[in-house]
C-alpha cells in the first residue's frame, strides 16, 4: 500500500515531527518505509536517524509504503501527522 503526502509542519521532518511520525509508525502492525515522492529510495519509518537523514523540508512530497496487517491504519496516522501544522509552543 502506498500514498504521496505533502508535509506541512514548518520544520518539515526534524526534531518533534519527525520523533512523533517514528513513534507512531512503531505503534502499528506494518512495515513502513518513506521516501522523497521523487526519489526510489526508502528508508525504514521506525528510524529516527533515517527519518530525519531524509532532510525533507515543509512544502515536499513524500511517498509512504506499508506492508502488514495494520498498513491502511498505519498511513492513516502517519498522514495525519505530516500533513497537520505543528503547534507553536
């Protein structure tokens, strides 16, 4: 299963965003990979250090892919995560 989601919190996939997308990816029964939506390489959702190695920045695609039994729920969640303004705090 797979999806193309732009990412709108301001600081893209860093510091909180990107620690609150591994650690709902690591709450589901799926095997998620992300990637730049222009790119082939994936890397593994559950890593922070390969999350925010992406760079991806506010504005970019990125292409989800969930394989198990939780993969709809999963992309569901992680979705909503990129795709939802952070709150200033």
């Amino acid at each position: 299963m797979e999806r193309i989601v732009t990412v709108v919190p301001e600081d893209g996939l860093h510091a909180r965003p990107a620690s609150k997308f591994v650690e709902t990816a690591n709450e589901f029964d799926a095997d998620v990979q992300l990637g730049r939506a222009d790119s082939d390489g994936l890397a593994p959702a559950a890593s922070m250090l390969a999350v925010t190695g992406l760079g991806v920045a506010a504005g970019e695609d990125v292409r989800l892919v969930a394989e198990g039994d939780d993969a709809e729920a999963t992309l569901d969640a992680l979705e909503a995560i990129l795709s939802t303004p952070e709150a200033k705090q």
